[in-house]
C-alpha cells in the first residue's frame, strides 16, 4: 500500500500540516524513510503561515473521533523567534 496516497484504519495516521506546499515534496521524499511503515501520512498544504494558523483547530476537532490520528505542523521561522511562534500554533 502507497502511505502516501491511502490509508487503512488498521494504521495509525499522521496528518502533517505545512505552510506552503513547496515543503510537501521534501516531506514526501523523507517521511518514508523514517517513520514505521505501520504510520500513514498526509500532506496538508496551506498558503501561508496565516491560513495554517486559521485551519488548525478546524482539522483537530475534525479529527477528534479518531484516538489514532495524531497532527505534525511544519512551518519556517523566517525572522522571528521560533518559542513565540510555536506558542502561538
């Protein structure tokens, strides 16, 4: 089975929300190498630090039903202090 591309309910799910999707072909590459082929993935692109920020309580509690689902949030620093911007995701 393509992780990428489909999941089982058998396997414990990942949803991973990045930024802007330039970073989803990099993920795309790395993730299968280092996570357990029993962990599913799915890219999440947004456009920008903004519309993630937005969209992030609305897939949480989308996905709430599922205990096995679990949200990675990848985003740059750009200028600004990495801990205030965390706190603020």
């Amino acid at each position: 089975m393509d992780s990428l591309n489909q999941e089982s309910p058998r396997l414990k799910a990942r949803r991973v929300s990045i930024e802007e999707p330039s970073i989803e072909n990099v993920l795309k590459e790395i993730l299968p190498k280092i996570i357990p082929d029993e962990i599913s993935f799915k890219c999440i692109p947004h456009q920008g630090k903004q519309d993630l920020a937005k969209s992030i309580p609305k897939k949480i509690k989308a996905f709430q039903f599922n205990p096995d689902t679990k949200f990675v949030i990848v985003h740059d620093q750009d200028s600004h202090d990495c801990k205030n911007s965390n706190q603020n995701f």
